[in-house]
C-alpha cells in the first residue's frame, strides 16, 4: 500500500496496560518495523499526556523511517465505546468519560481509533491465530484480572453499555469470597493474578506472583488447593458461556494462559463434567501471545481508514517477524 508519490503507508498500534504501554510502527504488510514499551504512568491525566507522547514518538519514528502513517489505534482495557472513540470506564487506567479518540488524534495529527484490547486480541486471533477460520468462539484472558470477548458468527458481543464480556465478574460460587467489584464469588476471585496470589497467601503460602505458584503444582498442596478451586472456578464460567452461546471453541490468553497442560488438562475435564448434556467446545491457548493485542490493533488502525484490503493479505509469519 503506498499513495501516489510511492510512499509506504503505516499505522501506529498502541496495547495499554495497567503496567505498561506497547506500541509499535506496523507497515502495510503487517509487520512491525519498531516497538517501544513505557511504564504507564498513575493517574488518569497522566496517562492521557503520556500516551499521547508515546503516539507522537512513534509516528516520528515511522516517518524517519519513511513511512506514511495514515492511522493510530490504542486498544485498552475498560468499558470501550469503538464507535465514538469514548471510554466511558477503566478503573486501572483513572479513566472515566473520556473522550481518547479525539483528544489522541488532536495530539499525534492522524485519526486514531479506540478498541477493547481483549476484542482485539481476539480479532487477531481470528485472523492469525488459536481462532483461524472459526467464526464462533470465546477469547479468555486470564491476567490480573479476567474479560472475554464473544464473537457469534463472526461478530463481536458490545452490548447495550459495551461492557459484554466482563466473564471475571460473573458470579460462580454462592456467598464465596468477596470480589474488589463489590460482589461476592466472582471467577477472578479465584482464577486471576491477584486472585491466585491473594488466596495462596491467605493460606499460609508465600508472598508469589501467580506464575510461581504454578510453577509449584504437584510439590505444594496450597498451590495445589487454590488451583483446583481456580479451574473449578473457570470451568463454572465457561460452562455458562457454552450454554448462552455455543461456541465453537474458547481461547485462552493472558499471563496465566502460559501454565499450558497444568491449565489446560483439568480444565477440559471439569467443563466436560459441568456439561452434563452436551459437549464441551475446543480449549486452545493463543497462538499469538502477547502480540495479539497490537496485530489486533494495527488491523483496527488500517480497518478506519477504509483499508481492510490491506489487512486481508497478512501472512501469520510475516506479522510475527517484526
Ligand atoms: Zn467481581
């Protein structure tokens, strides 16, 4: 894809975290021609004026490069409204009523486009893939916290409010422990980060992030413990997915995804056993990691400006290569 003069055409890809925001130069072929990752600062106004920095950053970067950049997008955590570009909620962002869309492409000079980072994933997924050639399936991701994006015959779930998907927060066990939602027995209670960690420590286990205490399984009965009731936990939620939407097939993303055989094993088992009349659907692990999120933003980016043609010719090797 270039204009008339010859010059390449580029967007800007930004995947917002809690922790640290990644963004990238993806060129018209899909791949990324440079990456950079900033800390994510605290505090909502902060956050704005830093990632309209990093967007800045990057568009000269592309532009040294010699590339056209005809698109941003910034895909976030939250209640994302992809329409007008508003998010109307992330709490660990600061974020409420804000209008990104405008205010990133008043700051970088390029229209920039707002997606939900767990859509996005899964719209890359879809493409690239765990999800490739499958129009209805589940996108999971289990980090600090759990979200879901659902797609039905190829159509993403947004809901009346936009904020379809928020499967950490569906309520699993009765009167269980309570969530910092305000609920109580919410999944991510239970299978989550924080979750794993706060629980593994509430029983007398050490202060661990939630990866050291998987990689504990089968040598420490409070890993042990809080892991069972964790897949329980995911199973009964996937359980209720299966039986509002049929999917075809979940995909699992996230931090915690990458306990592999340790998740995945008992995980099939225990949805197996939940569905008592039917079939359970495919559990795969995403096979785009932590890259899911930017390829998905960058196809937002090329999708806004009236370029799908360009995304449709993406090899899976050549956007991975970056
Ligand atoms: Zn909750």
């Amino acid at each position: 894809m270039s204009d008339s003069e010859g010059v390449a055409s580029a967007v800007l890809a930004v995947d917002l975290g809690g922790t640290t925001m990644k963004g990238a130069v993806v060129d018209a072929a899909g791949r990324t021609v440079h990456e950079e990752a900033w800390p994510t600062p605290t505090g909502g106004e902060l956050v704005i004026r830093v990632l309209g920095d990093l967007l800045v950053a990057l568009r000269a970067r592309g532009e040294r490069l010699g590339l056209r950049i005809v698109a941003g997008s910034v895909v976030s955590p939250g209640t994302i409204d992809d329409a007008t570009g508003m998010i109307g909620y992330a709490s660990n962002l600061g974020w409420r009523d804000v209008p990104l869309a405008s205010l990133m492409a008043e700051r970088v000079g390029v229209p920039v486009v707002i997606g939900h980072d767990v859509r996005a994933a899964g719209l890359a997924e879809q493409r690239l893939g765990a999800a490739s050639g499958v129009e209805d399936f589940v996108q999971v991701s289990i980090g600090t916290g759990v979200a879901a994006a659902l797609f039905d015959s190829g159509t993403v779930a947004l809901g009346a409010t936009r904020s379809a998907g928020e499967l950490g927060h569906i309520p699993v066990i009765p009167d269980g422990e309570l969530c910092t939602c305000g609920q109580r027995g919410c999944l991510e209670v239970y299978m989550s980060g924080a979750g794993l960690a706060r629980r593994y420590a509430a029983r007398g286990g050490d202060v661990l992030q939630a990866e050291r205490i998987v990689a504990r399984l089968g040598s420490d009965p409070i890993a042990d413990a809080v892991w069972a009731d964790a897949v329980h936990a995911l199973a009964l939620g996937l359980t209720t997915v299966t039986l509002l939407l049929d999917p075809a097939l979940v995909v699992l993303g996230g931090g915690l995804s990458r306990a592999g055989d340790s998740l995945l094993a008992p995980l099939r088992v225990a949805l197996d056993d939940q569905l008592a009349w039917r079939s359970a659907p495919r559990i795969a692990v995403s096979t785009l990691g932590s890259d899911a999120g930017r390829i998905g933003a960058s196809v937002l980016a090329f999708r806004s400006v009236g370029r799908d043609d360009v995304v449709s010719g993406w090899q899976r090797e050549g956007v991975l290569a970056g």
